[in-house]
C-alpha cells in the first residue's frame, strides 16, 4: 500500500502503557529523519481504559483523540494505522477490528497467544488487503544491521557455517519479591510464555536470512509458582521463564547446529539481545550489551583473530545524529517505525523490513514444536501439527 506524495501516515495507539509512551515518544522525533523518501508520520489518536495513562498523551500536541473506546478510535476517520500493544490474550480480538475498521496493523509481538491466533490475523490480512507487521525493534541497533548484511551478502567467505547462536536475556525474574505482572500467567501471556514474551526477538534475523530450523528439541524452566500481587497477597505464577531452543538447520547442504535463548532468569543481564555466527573461515557477533562493538573473526595466513569495529550511529535510516553518538533502545524504535513507514509506502528499497505475518506464523509454529519437544522429551519437525 502506497500512501500519496507527501501524505502524512497519521497514528492511533490502543494501549497506552510503557511501550506505547515510547512509540509516542519516536514519533515525536520524527524530523530527526533526514531520509526524504520516508513520509511524514504524527500521532492523532490515543486509546486506554486507564485515566492516567491517557493523561500522559495530553503532552503530545498532534494527539487530537484521546478516549477509552477501542471502538470510537477505529471510526476516526484520520487514523490510517495502529499500534495495538495489549496483553497477549487480546491480541487476535483487537488485531482483527483494527483490520476490519479498515486500519493497517502494528501488532506487538508474539503477534497472538498461540499459532492458531496468529494464523487467523495473518489470513484476514491478506483477505482485506491491509499492511500488517510485527514489532521487534532491537535488529535495528547498527551492530545488528551489519550483521545482517554480512550474513545475507558474505555469508559464503565464512566457510562452512558451524554454528548459530542467538538469545535475548533479562533478569527481570531473578527478584522474588517483584510483584507479579500478565507476563506470569498463561491465561494472558500464553502457553508459551517467555517465548511469547522474548522469542520474536531472537527469531527475526535468522528467520529474514531464511534460517527456519527444520527440528527442535526444547529445554524449559519455570522460577517461582507464587509471587506477590501487588495489594498484600499472592499471585499464581505458571509461565515458562527460560527456554534454551537446540534447533537443526541446513545451510549449502551442510548441517547447522542453531541454538536460541530467551531467558528472564539470566543473573547480571538487564535487556542483552545477541547474535554469533561462527565459520571455519570466519564469522560475526554483535551483543547490546557492548552497543557500539560488532566482533569479526577472520583467519589470514593461517592465524585466527577476532576484529572489533566501532560502528557509533549508523543506522539503516540516516538521522540528524552525528556518528560519533552512541545509538540506543529509543534510536531503535525509531528505525523500525521509519522500516514500517517506508515498506508501507513502497520505499524501503534493501533497508531491512519488520517482521512480517508470515514471519509471525513461523515463529509460532517453531514456539508450539518446542512447547511439545519438552512435554515428549524428544525433537520434534517444525510445522508437524
């Protein structure tokens, strides 16, 4: 779908918690796009069903709607697209009215509660012809651009590939006193849990570079049963909070170990997204928690050596910041809605894109593998159901 020449693509957010404060926030530095391609982007409307949290919205001058009903958001006329960042358990309800009030769809991730969910968003996406994606904003750090780049264009100068590693590590879960939130318990974060919660992360460049795992075999781990709820009791805590994902790959006909990570019990990690591709040539990795370092190994006459690049601010969309600064989480939302913006209208060219419906659906049919691989305690095909 192409928007018209210099048409302004105008925002609703359903949902105006933590993440929909930073959306608000990325648009608002919109004008730090030098890209004349991209087009203009604001927010016009704001829905949530808590008081304070549409009070917060008052600062942002475009916002013209600010109301309590999903419902009256999507019959504003002006919104041409949503953000929907909602618990898990309503994605499928409030993904699909914003498709049949004739929205296009930022769906947060995991894009449904289970793949049945996901499938049936997907499908009435492409039946009404809507742009839908799906957010997972960290790829967009400079490291984890040129990673890509390395792996989809180079790839071959790495020799046999030997193995992936990929994860997404918090230690949110360590504290067994914090209060518990949604993300605790499977009737709102679903079955799935922390890869519900972490996965779409940790899925998105390798599933971009074609790297569907063929099979898995899924290592779980629960923390606490119980935590305080808040208001002087407990809650019930049932979701997984670590999954470590032992996938098969194929790569130029040789076998591939693929090994994924999405931990919430992980000591001494605040939000730390990694990627390493080792070859018997040579290889890369890139973590956030050295934001500024993408690593290379490289053998040359026979000595094997890792090679540190400083990449400072270069990213996919050119900003006003100068590249001696440091990119950050904020920077990174920022890249991905200018990705949304310009794919949506036709303009993204070779910039890496966000997730796509598809992409969705696969990495809910690789969660719900891993779900069984660990109930049978044996590996099991991807899409086997």
């Amino acid at each position: 779908m192409k928007n018209g020449e210099n048409a302004i693509l105008k925002w609703g957010i359903i949902g105006g918690g933590l993440m929909g404060r930073e959306f608000a926030s990325a648009l608002g530095r919109w004008m730090a796009l030098t890209d004349a391609n991209l087009p203009p982007s604001q927010l016009v409307a704001v829905c949530d069903l808590n008081p304070a949290a549409r009070e917060w919205f008052r600062r942002v001058p475009t916002v013209s709607q600010i109301t309590d009903s999903a419902e009256k958001l999507l019959q504003n006329p002006d919104v041409d697209a949503v953000y929907v960042a909602l618990p898990h358990n309503l994605h499928r309800e409030f993904y699909l009215q914003t498709l049949r009030a004739g929205k296009d769809l930022l769906a947060e991730k995991p894009f449904g509660i289970d793949l049945e969910a996901a499938r049936e968003v997907r499908d009435e996406a492409q039946k009404l012809g809507r742009f839908v994606r799906c957010s997972s904003e960290i790829p967009y750090f400079p490291g984890a651009q040129e990673l890509f780049r390395l792996a989809s264009k180079n790839i071959e100068t790495m020799g046999r590939i030997l193995e992936i590693r990929a994860g997404f590590h918090h230690s949110s879960d360590l504290d067994e006193t914090k209060p518990a939130n949604w993300k605790r318990q499977n009737q709102f974060c679903g079955e799935n849990g922390v890869l519900n919660d972490l996965g779409m992360h940790v899925a998105h460049v390798p599933l971009r570079l074609g790297w569907k795992p063929k099979r898995v075999y899924a290592q779980l781990q629960k923390g606490p049963s119980t935590r305080p709820d808040g208001r002087g009791g407990t809650a019930i805590c049932d979701t997984w909070d670590n999954a470590l994902l032992h996938c098969d790959l194929e790569i130029g006909g040789d076998f591939v170990p693929m090994r994924w990570e999405t931990k919430r019990l992980a000591p001494t990690e605040t939000n730390t997204w990694f990627l390493e591709i080792l070859g018997t040539r040579g290889g890369v990795k890139f973590s956030t928690k050295t934001p500024k370092t993408l690593q290379i190994f490289a053998v040359q006459n026979g000595v094997q050596s890792w090679n540190y690049v400083d990449l400072g601010h270069k990213s996919a969309f050119e900003t006003v910041t100068g590249g001696i600064f440091e990119f950050g989480f904020p920077d990174s939302i920022l890249q991905m809605l200018g990705a949304f913006a310009a794919e949506r209208a036709g303009v993204l060219g070779e910039k890496f894109g966000m997730v796509t419906p598809d992409e969705a659906v696969q990495s809910h049919e690789i969660w719900a593998a891993a779900r069984r691989s660990f109930e049978e305690k044996r590996a099991v095909e991807i899409g086997a159901d």
